[in-house]
C-alpha cells in the first residue's frame, strides 16, 4: 500500500506549481506604495511603502506565501527578492524557502554566503 504524501510535500507542491521558470520573469515595483488585492492580503495590511524596510518585508512575505504565479512575478522584484533572501528566508516557512532555494540557485547560494 502507498503511503499518503505529508502535509508539507503538498504545501511543497503547491508551491513548486507556482513559482516562475527564471528569477528574470519577476518584474514587480522595486520602490513605492503598492495595494495587494484581497486573495493575497486578506488579514490585516493591504498597501505597503516599498521603501519602509519593515513593510517591505512584510509584503514579501505575504506574496510567497499566498502567490499564484501571475502573483509571483506581478509583484516580486528580482533584484529585490535577492537582495532580501538572506533575512527574508528565515521569516518564511521552510516549505516556501525549501522550494524557491531548489528552484533557484542564486538564492540557495545567497542563502549560503550568509550562513
């Protein structure tokens, strides 16, 4: 008889299924106020100030965490998901990390620089 797969290989899953093909595809703001639409931000803050650091995190956290794919590279930047992977990594869960470091080697490597 197989075995069930765990919570956290189909949270990986549903994960993987969105992420993009390259880093590249991510072509969301780098600075200013954006307004997340309510299938993403449905608890609380839905516009954030890109150049607060702390809101910043914030909503980077909210759209890996909640993202589709259209989500993902709508409103993740590239140069900005780099530069916040080495602190934004440890405030996301280990299924989201686990799968955007698999995916992409420049945040596995990030990640690793800092270690």
């Amino acid at each position: 008889m197989a075995s069930q797969p765990s919570l956290s290989d189909l949270r990986r899953a549903k994960f993987a299924g969105c992420v993009p093909a390259a880093l590249s595809e991510l072509v969301g703001p780098e600075h200013g106020t954006v307004s997340l639409p309510l299938h993403l931000s449905w608890s609380g803050l839905t516009t954030f100030d890109l150049d607060q650091p702390r809101l910043r995190m914030s909503y980077y956290r909210i759209v890996l965490a909640e993202g589709r794919h259209d989500d993902l590279v709508q409103y993740l930047d590239r140069g900005l998901l780099i530069s916040l992977w080495p602190t934004l990594r440890t405030l996301i869960s280990r299924d989201v990390r686990e799968v955007w470091e698999r995916s992409f080697d420049e945040l596995a490597h990030s990640a690793q620089a800092t270690a």
